[in-house]
C-alpha cells in the first residue's frame, strides 16, 4: 500500500533519477561514511515546516496499564516490541468514517477545530486511510524501514497496513494506511496519538535463516530445561496467584534473563530498550540540491 508522495515522479525518468543516486539520495550525504563504530545514521528530511513529530516508541500503553494491577505490563516481549522503532505522531484532531463501498468518496475525514496539521485523506478507496508522510528517509546501505502500524496499540474499527520500503536509495516518499474493519463505525484520532512506526531491518537478512523442525529429543540439555519450566508453570497456576494485597503475582524468570531452574540466561538480554530521539539539524545556510529536491543537511 506504499506509493510515492504528492510531487514526487514515477514515471521512466524518475526512475532513471533514482538509478543514478542509488545508494546516495543527495550528494554529500554518504551514509556508510556517516555510520561509525557501533551506531547508524537514521535520517529524515523534513519536506516542510509541517512535517509531523517523531520519538522513540514508549515502552507503556493505556490499556495494559488499565489491567488488573497492570499486570500486562509485565509481559517484558511485548514491552521490547513497543519500544521496537520510531512513531510518527498525528498532529490535528479529527473524525472518520467508512460507508462501506470501494470507492475513495466513501471515507470521511472530519477534522476539528483547532491549529492546522496532517490529516489524512481517502485515496486508494476500499475503505482506507492514508497519510502522505512529508518526511523522506535515508538509512544506511542495505537496510530498509519497515512502516507498520504503532506495536500492541490496538484501535477499533482501523487495521494498519505495513509495508518495506528501501530507504537507503530510493528518492520517493511513502504513505501509511490504516483500513477499516467495518463500515459505519466512527473513528478518532487525538493529537499526539502515534499513526506510524518506522523499525530499521537489514535487507535479505530474513533470507539466510534455514529454518528447520526437529523433535525436542534431539536436544536434551533443552529439553529438560523446558521440562522445568513446564513443571514450575504448572505448580505456579495452580497456586495461590494473588498477594495479599490482591495484586496478582508473577514468576518473572524471563524477564529477571534466567531459566525456571535459577540458571542465567545470555548477558546481552534486555529488559528495556533506549533508542535515541531525533536530533534537529536544521540550518538556514544549510542546504544540498540534487535535481529537483532540495533538503536540509545534517550536521558531521
């Protein structure tokens, strides 16, 4: 569901534009040198003043802390998977609804009072939203951005649509979709609420994975650790599950990096990710022009 932004070319010549810049959308912006020991340049030029905030995903979400003594918040993989990329944030307030036909006059987008900001508009049909994203991203050579949906932030009557867009050559925007799930129920967005997530993945890396199925006996030092685990679980659940404070209680091997038995896992496990925010660049008499584009360039 990823198409090129307002005001960027698809046609032969754009295409031959990219061919001559892959690996370079502007010239002077050489990722692979900008990238040094332990870290990697993420980049996102802002094609205007409007262009929507960005952060590093938050590790808490509304309804798991509404749980009963907000015992989802507890679940240490969902928590990495929240904090797992970057979210766009929506900037205005507004209302929608689908009527439930394929064509784009079927969607509704009814924005607020308030200060002006990106709204998105009904442009593929079949009951989607769609956010032309005014930010054009570069990422290191051979990695691309998955743009998906927020993780684990789930809302009623809108589905994200994902998409893997090579952002270490292409010169094209992207949008991000969201589709109903069913028509004539009204959705709302909130200034602030996330839209989008960006998660930098390595290309072809999914591709030298062998996947294989063997039977649990063929690993024994597994098995056995597994055997623990499924003993200790079974004794856990039919135990006493409170606090006398009716908090509910919790094993937390896995999240404390050890097995059921008390030996510890990996040192590199992790219980909370720190990505780094984005830095604002932005200088007046700081600017690259190739062809027709012409964006502010980063710092170093």
């Amino acid at each position: 569901m990823l198409r090129t932004a307002p005001g960027t070319s698809s046609d032969t010549g754009g295409a031959e534009h990219c061919e001559g810049i892959r690996g370079n959308l502007i010239r002077g912006v050489d990722m692979s040198s900008e990238s040094g020991g332990d870290t990697y340049r993420l980049i996102g030029f802002r094609l205007h003043e409007g262009a929507p905030p960005m952060s590093p995903a938050p590790i808490t979400r509304d309804w798991m802390t509404a749980t009963r003594g907000g015992w989802a918040n507890r679940c240490l993989p969902m928590l990495i998977a929240n904090q797992s990329g970057w979210v766009v944030h929506n900037t205005r307030a507004f209302g929608a609804v689908w009527l439930g036909d394929e064509t784009p006059a079927s969607v509704s987008v009814r924005p607020e009072p308030g200060p002006e900001g990106l709204l998105p508009i009904s442009h593929f049909g079949y009951g989607i939203l769609t956010w032309h994203i005014p930010i054009v991203f570069r990422t290191p050579p051979g990695w691309n951005l998955l743009v998906r949906g927020p993780a684990n932030h789930p809302k009623d009557a809108l589905y994200p649509l994902e998409g893997l867009v090579e952002t270490d050559w292409s010169s094209a925007g992207f949008t991000m979709n969201w589709k109903f799930t069913r028509p004539l129920t009204p959705v709302r967005f909130e200034p602030g609420e996330p839209i989008c997530m960006i998660v930098p993945q390595r290309r072809a890396e999914l591709e030298q994975f062998v996947p294989e199925l063997r039977p649990i006996e063929s690993a024994e030092g597994l098995r056995l650790k597994h055997e623990h685990w499924r003993g200790s679980r079974a004794d856990f659940m039919q135990g006493d599950r409170e606090t006398a404070s009716g908090r509910p209680t919790w094993q937390g091997d896995y999240a404390r990096g050890r097995h059921s038995d008390g030996e510890a896992a990996n040192q590199d496990h992790r219980m909370r990710l720190h990505l780094r925010p984005f830095a604002d660049r932005a200088r007046p008499d700081q600017r690259l022009s190739h062809g027709p584009f012409a964006f502010e360039a980063p710092d170093g």
